[in-house]
C-alpha cells in the first residue's frame, strides 16, 4: 500500500468525520449512547461476522465454480482475513487480501479469484441499488434518492457490459492487453501481464452460465436483505427502528454500502458516519441520534467481523507483511 494512498484516505475520512458531526449535540449523543440496549448490540456483534462472511464465502465459492471447485472452508477463511484487512488497512484493500489469501492456500489462481470478486461487488451494486428503487416505492424520498440510484445503476450496468465483454471474447481482450504492456513498457512485462490477465478473466466464466448467474443474484439479494435486518436490530438498540421503519433500515443499508465504497482509512471510519446521518436526515431523525446510531452499530460490526478475521488470521500463519504486500503482488502480476 502506497503511502499516498493511505494519506488520501485518512483526509477522506477526516472530511466525512466532520460532515457527519456537524450540529451534533454531544450531550445528547453520551446519554442516547448510555442508554442504547447493549444486549441487542451483541447480538449484532455475533451475527454481523456470520452473515457478512458466511454468504460472501458461499456466494464466491460459486462465483468460481466454473473454472475451479473450491473448499467452502478455504472461501469462508479467506472472506473472514479480507474483511478484516478492509477493517484494519486504508483504502478498501480487503478484496486483493481475499484473492491472495485464496489464491496462497493453492485453492484457485490469485488472479482467478480476484475476476470472481469483481463480479461479486458487480452484483453487490444491482442487489443494493436494486433495494434502493425498492424503498422508493413505499417511502416519499429527495429528489437526490433518484439521481443516486441512477447513477449507480449506471456504473454497475457500464462493469457489467465490460464483464460480459471478459467473459464471452476473453482471447480479444488477453490481446489487447498484451499489445498494451507491450507498447506501454518496450515488452518488459509482456509475460508475467499475459500469465495474470489470462488468469484473471477466468474469474468472469460464470456469466456464460443463466443457471448460476440465477443463483447468484438471487443469494445477492437475499445477503443484502440479512444485512439490512441487521440495521433494524441496530436501529432497535437506539430505539430508532420504529421511527423509520423496516424501509429505513434497508435504505440505510443501501446509500451507505454504496457510499463507503470511497476508499478511506481502516474500517470506513467517517464515511460510515457521514453517509448514516445523511440516510437517517431523510427520515427525519435527529443529528445525535443519527451519530449515535453509526458508532454503536459501527463499533459492533466491526469488533464482530475483525475478531473472526484475526482468528482466521492467526490459523493461517500469515504476516501482517502478506496483508501489506498482497495488493502489490497482485498488482505485479506475481502469483503467490
């Protein structure tokens, strides 16, 4: 991870940070803090890491069936340290984690497993923004609800032509990368450029196959619906969820999912705040309230999923060197 990178990041979320606390009255922040139900907060910390790592794991697992069976327990370890290095690394770094974490158990090519993931956050956005339209059509939004969901239904619809266009003419492409390196680097890193693209459009075999496609959109929107459950049961602690409703939860789930896709320091601090005040505003909650919200369920989705990270961490005897280097190798073209 590049030093300018992280920089950028920690300034993204220092930005975030004072958005989401601007007007907040933290006496009131303190007292709905004390008074949040502390039991259900847990119950959001034990369920978070399985539901998050659980159908991401199954959902990659068949991602890559096409090209490769892969143990469900080498996904669900890999999913587990990804996810943790998104909570303890700058700049969204988990994914390459994941890949490399897979792709050094020997289960699957890094590069394969990395194609795969692309066309997971592919689907991840059409299950969200998918959502997103669904909360339109039972709750009065802003004008600015719509324009956000277009805009997103156009950058993923814009990945999905290109992953269809990897998936059906993968040679074509593999060329016009090859003539790249080739024009762009004197043929230096022609081969080891070949060896990863052709690996990594391997990764996208799966939208050649309805049946699977199928499936996987389907266990899209069935994670998207479990996550959103878990907002409302965070919502519930704060006695919010009977204000903003089952529509709020997964409307929150949407626009902040979406939004702490900007890269910023570990664990999304400040844009997960700032883009949780913004969702809740429109339902009319207060800026305290709102702010409370985001640090007590944030604070448990985080200790959830970055203990089982580190257990799985641990178990696998990797570094904190291989997390720091994995996006690099990935980067280089080297396989682990």
């Amino acid at each position: 991870m590049s030093r300018w990178k992280a920089w950028v990041g920690v300034a993204v979320s220092v930005i975030a940070i004072w958005y989401a606390a601007r007007g907040v009255d933290w006496a009131e922040v303190g007292e709905a803090l004390a008074g949040a139900d502390y039991g259900i907060l847990a119950l959001v910390l034990v369920l978070t890491p399985m539901v998050n790592v659980g159908a991401r794991a199954i959902r990659w697992r068949i991602l890559l069936q096409p090209v490769r069976r892969v143990r469900l327990a080498d996904c669900i370890a890999a999913t587990a340290i990804g996810l943790m290095a998104n909570n303890v690394l700058p700049a969204r770094v988990g994914e390459f984690v994941r890949a490399y974490t897979l792709g050094r158990r020997g289960a699957t090519p890094t590069g394969t497993a990395l194609g795969a993931l692309f066309v997971e956050r592919m689907l991840d956005g059409f299950a969200l923004t998918g959502l997103l339209y669904a909360v339109t059509l039972v709750q009065d939004l802003p004008g600015w609800v719509d324009t956000t969901a277009r805009v997103a239904f156009g950058v993923f619809f814009g990945l999905l032509v290109f992953q269809l266009v990897l998936a059906f003419r993968p040679t074509a492409f593999v060329r016009f990368a090859s003539w790249a390196s080739r024009r762009l680097f004197d043929g230096r890193f022609e081969e080891a450029v070949d060896r990863v693209v052709v690996t990594f459009v391997d990764g996208f075999r799966l939208l050649r196959q309805p049946a699977l496609v199928a499936v996987s959109v389907v266990l899209a929107f069935l994670q998207w619906t479990l996550i959103s459950a878990l907002y409302y049961l965070g919502l519930a602690a704060f006695g919010l969820a009977a204000r903003v409703g089952w529509a709020g939860a997964f409307f929150t789930d949407s626009v902040t999912t979406l939004g702490v896709a900007v890269p910023s320091s570990p664990g999304f601090v400040g844009t997960f705040q700032a883009f949780v005040v913004k969702s809740l505003e429109v339902f009319g909650i207060e800026p305290a309230a709102a702010f409370s919200f985001s640090v007590g369920f944030h604070a448990a989705s985080y200790l959830g999923v970055t203990a089982v990270g580190l257990a799985f961490f641990l178990r696998a005897g990797l570094s904190w060197r291989d997390l720091e280097v994995s996006e690099e190798e990935i980067e280089a073209g080297l396989e682990p």
